[in-house]
C-alpha cells in the first residue's frame, strides 16, 4: 500500500552519506521527521541535520543516532529514539552497507592485513553490516509496525493505515562480478528476502521494497582508490539523488514508469506503467527497470557498467598465484 511522506517520521541507517543522506534529505524536504542512524555524519550531512533541528523553524525535524549496525542493541536504540521523540516510525530504511572493503574482504582473508576480520570471531563484518543487518532491522521494524507502544498515538499497521520498508539492493544483486563475491552474495540474498515479504503488503498493509542502484556516484567509489581506478570514460554515474528519488517513489507511488528490454529487438525498450507492491526491486541506472523473479534478462547498461573490472581481475590472480593465500597453505 502506497503511504504519503508528510506527518511521517522515517529511520534510515547509513543517512550520514551517500543515497541514504540524499534519501533522508527527500523525506525531510517532504516534511517527514528523519532519525539518522550512523556511526558519523559527513560534513554535508551535519547541515542537513542541523537545519532541522528540534529548534529550528522546519517543518520535518531530524535526530541523529550513533548507530553501528553491527551491534543489535543499537538498532534497539534507533527505534527508541523515534519512540522518544516523534512517537514511533512508519517509514524504515536499513540502507547502511559497504561494498567489499578492504578491511571485509573476499580477497583478503581474515587475520590477513589489510582485513580487519578476525580469523578467531567466524564472522565477516561486511556481511554483518550489508545482509544481517538489514534482516534484524526488518524483523525489528514489522514489530515496531504491528506492536506501537501507544495506540493512541499510532494504530498498528493495516491495509488502511500502511507502513514501508525500503531496501538498498543492487545490480550485483544479479551481476557477479569477481572483484566483490561477498557484496554480490549479499545482494543477491537482499533481492531474495525482499520478494520473500511480498505477502506481508496485502495482509499487514506493510510494504516491502528495494532499489538496486547500479554505479553511483558516492564516497563508496570516490574515496576508494582501489574502486575508482576501475571506473573509466565510458562508464556513466547515476547520482545518489535520482536513486533517493526513486526510493521516495517506492513509498509515495502505486505504479512507476519503467523500460521493459525488447525480447526481439537488440538494445531497444519501450516504457510501461508498473505496479509497485511488496516485493518489488527496482534497478535505478540511467533507466529504471522492475528486476523480475524469473526469465529477468539481467541489468541494463546505461548507468550500470565498470569497464575496467579486468585490472582488479588480473591483481586478483596474481595474487592467488603468489602461494600462501588464506593462511592455510
């Protein structure tokens, strides 16, 4: 069910920087209270806070929360803030992720710098923070939805009083690049637990969706020097704010404009009107495409390419062909 942002109040995590600040600073724009979950705020992303401050003349106000989304108790503390200072949230975005850093890393195995994994905890933090938190803040905000602490302020989630939660997938989410195996594992399985909640729309009034953005222009790639070398002059950026855009869509719209790849005719389209329900994933490059459950013929180009992958390939086999990679040999 479709659910208007004015009055509203939204949790979003990972709202320091990036699509997650564009997303938060949308909602606010559109007069709905934002809690920003992060460890930081970026510069940019104090202002906006800042500028909406409990004191300030705006119509939407914005708190931030220190939030590692590791740690549950956090994300405990995240919906407590909404609790205290706007009476709860109808709006949550466990956007908060990381794309195969360094210190998380496939190709850098735990206990191996530069990974900060410890090979003595058996966990991969950036599957803590890209898949296992979005599920935790899931089962945590359906809760939020269906249990409010006083009816006489929220009434629980129906079909006549909805709630959304929206997902940050991506491309990878269908592509399977080399370079990222655990980010690619991470989205494909977002996609997967996204369509799993389809149901909870019609039954619950609880609306389950997810963008999945192909190459954006944010502190991901910019202020990565082993990402941003991949990146070459024919590769187009999507901007964080056309995907926060589309997010906003994903809450507000019951269909959304798409391009439908024509099955005939070799890198033609044509547009549809879609229906947006629980369960839907959206690709955000240059065009918008609904990402299908099945026979989907995978992302479009435009917005979605990093055309020099072959360098960080190579670097990858040289080192695995180095010996002694893992530890265990």
């Amino acid at each position: 069910m479709a659910l208007s942002l004015a009055g509203k109040t939204a949790i979003v995590t990972g709202a320091g920087s990036g699509i997650n600040l564009a997303f938060a600073s949308i909602l606010l724009s559109r007069h709905c209270n934002v809690v920003f979950a992060d460890l930081a705020l970026r510069p940019e992303a104090k202002e906006v806070v800042a500028n909406h401050s409990s004191s300030s003349r705006a119509p939407a106000k914005a708190v931030f929360q220190k939030t590692d989304v590791r740690q549950w108790q956090n994300l405990v503390e995240m919906f407590n803030v909404a609790e205290q200072n706007f009476g709860g949230a109808e709006i949550v975005c466990p956007g908060a992720g990381v794309y195969e850093p360094l210190w998380s890393n496939f190709w850098y195995p735990p206990g191996e710098p530069p990974s900060a994994d410890s090979s003595q905890d058996s966990r991969y933090a950036e599957l803590d923070i890209n898949l296992v938190h979005p599920i935790r803040t899931t089962q945590m905000a359906i809760s939020h939805f269906l249990n409010p602490r006083d009816v006489s302020k929220r009434r629980p989630a129906s079909p006549t009083d909805p709630r959304s939660i929206i997902h940050v997938s991506s491309i990878a989410g269908q592509t399977t690049p080399l370079v990222a195996p655990i980010y690619n594992a991470t989205k494909h399985a977002i996609n997967g637990f996204v369509r799993s909640l389809a149901p909870l729309d019609k039954e619950l009034g609880i609306r389950v969706t997810a963008v999945a953005p192909g190459v954006i222009k944010t502190p991901l790639w910019t202020e990565a020097p082993e990402k941003i070398k991949l990146i070459t002059e024919q590769d187009e950026w999507v901007t964080p704010q056309f995907v926060a855009e589309q997010m906003a869509n994903l809450v507000e719209k019951e269909e959304i404009e798409v391009q439908t790849p024509s099955h005939t005719v070799p890198g033609t389209s044509s547009t549809r009107m879609a229906t947006v329900e629980g369960g839907f994933i959206l690709e955000v490059g240059r065009k918008l495409r609904q990402v299908e459950a099945y026979n989907d013929p995978g992302p479009s180009r435009e917005g979605n390419t990093v055309t020099g992958l072959g360098v960080a390939d190579r670097e990858i086999f040289g080192r695995l062909r180095e010996g002694g990679w893992g530890g265990l040999g």
